[in-house]
C-alpha cells in the first residue's frame, strides 16, 4: 500500500495552477471586443509580446472603465 503524505485536495490545487506563460499567447486566443481589437492590431504588431500584454490589458481596463 502507497501512502501519500498530500491530501487529493492539495494534489488537484498542484495539477490544476499551471503559470502564465506570455510566450504562448496567440491574439485570436484573447476575448476582447472587435472594434477595440481593430484600433489596437497595427500597434500591437509592432510590440514585444511582454509589452503587447500590458496594452491590451490597459485597453481592456480603459474600455470598461476599470
């Protein structure tokens, strides 16, 4: 018989808190409005994906006034 110091509850919080990776970031994975997709695209094109992440979020927040 195994024994498993870790409860099911810690083992399934382990498998299930996976990291944000930026790097595997794809724009059509990303649910935001089209018109506001349409404004930001030429911008994003030209950004690094670090700071592509940071204007999309401060759009996000802008557009619904958050």
């Amino acid at each position: 018989m195994l024994i498993n110091p870790e409860s099911e509850i810690q083992q399934k919080e382990k498998s299930s808190s996976k990291e944000f990776d930026t790097e595997d970031v794809k724009i059509y994975s990303l649910r935001i409005p089209t018109d506001m997709f349409d404004k930001l695209k030429y911008e994003i094109g030209r950004e690094t994906k670090a700071s592509m992440r940071d204007m999309i979020l401060t759009a996000v927040a802008k557009h619904y006034g958050i």
